[in-house]
C-alpha cells in the first residue's frame, strides 16, 4: 500500500512537471526522450508510469483543464459574476493574459494532433472540455432547458473560436469587439453594441 501511494504521488509530481514543460515548449515534434530529460526522468519511466504518448498526453490536458477551471472558480469567487455576459468578460480578461495564454495554446495543440490520430487516443479524450463547459453555461446561468445543449454548444464554439483566433492573430480589440457582440447576443440587447461605439467615437473626439 505504501509502494502503491509513493508511485501515484511520482506519477502525479511527473505528470505537473510535464504539463509545465509543455505549456513552455508546446507539443511540436514531441518525442518522450527529450520530454523526459526536460522533467528529469527517462522515456521508460514515462512509459511506465502513462502507458503511451498519447495517455500521457490525454492526463496532460486533463491536469490543463483542472488548472483553468481551478483558477477560473477562485476568480469566480472574488467577482461573483451576476450573468454570463458577465461572467465571459472575466473569463476573457483572465484568458487572454500572457502567461494564461499558454494553457490555450496548449489545449489547442492537443486538439490538432489528436485530430490527425484520432484513432490512438482514449474515447473519453473526445469532447470531455466542451461537456465540462456547457455545463457551466446550462447549470450557472440559466439557459433556457428546452435549448440548453445547442444554445450553450454556439456560445462555447463562439468563445474557442474568438480565443483561437486572437492566439492566430494577436488582434485584440477585434477580438474583444467581437466577444461584445457575442454577449449581446446572450443578453438580447442588440443596441448595446451601437451606444458603445457611440461613446468610443465622442470620446475620442472631445
């Protein structure tokens, strides 16, 4: 039992050090021997400890998602969003920050190779993220129950589509005027749009 705790607790240590390097180096030409070297150990501890690449890469993006969604609920936690327009904007401010851009980065990198070897990864890989996510939107917010799953599926395809794009471009007052009118689109306040860029445009004048 003892053996059995030190090994799950070397695995756990192992798999933090993992997501660390890969958040800093990405997963391009990924091979486990310089993987393992970076996080000091070796290929067949790795091995031994995830199985295959792909586990190990599957446990890497889980750990990713815990930390977002980890982070996410203390921020949560502090500002009590009242709505999900709201509670997008935080979101949005806190994701779009360098160092937590890495995370996305990461999460998309993943999502790429698995769609090239959709085969050799586990079932479960498929759509855990956005589950969690529509989740959040379906149970915190109050979607309406009669189009809880494809209501909550645009706006989450919207938002990853909007994060995909700024970490492509680096365009972030597109970006961000564009998650306005995502928002206003969740409020249903069509006109919220026009008086911002209303403003913008007086405030630039005077």
């Amino acid at each position: 039992m003892k053996r059995s705790g030190k090994i799950v607790e070397r695995r756990t240590e192992l798999l933090g050090r993992v997501v660390d390097v890969l958040i800093t180096e990405g997963i391009s030409d990924l091979s486990l021997r310089p993987l393992a070297k970076a996080v000091g150990t070796s290929a067949r501890l790795l091995i031994y400890h995830f199985g295959s690449k792909e586990k190990l890469l599957t446990d890497a993006l889980e750990q990713v998602r815990e930390r977002i969604e980890g982070s996410l609920r203390n921020l949560a936690a502090r500002n009590r969003p009242p709505s999900l327009g709201e509670f997008l904007l935080m979101f949005w401010r806190w994701a779009t920050r360098g160092p937590n851009l890495r995370y996305f980065r990461l999460l998309f990198e993943i999502d790429g190779l698995a769609m090239q070897n959709r085969g050799r990864f586990p079932a479960h890989f498929w759509g855990v993220g956005f589950a969690r996510w529509r989740r959040v939107f379906e149970t915190e917010f109050g979607q309406p129950s009669d189009k809880d799953s494809a209501t909550s599926t645009f706006q989450l395809a919207a938002l990853s589509g909007l994060l995909h794009d700024f970490l492509c471009t680096g365009d972030r007052k597109r970006t961000t005027d564009a998650l306005h009118c995502l928002i206003e689109s969740i409020s249903g306040r069509p006109g919220a749009r026009k008086k911002r860029i209303m403003a913008r445009v007086r405030s630039q004048v005077s």
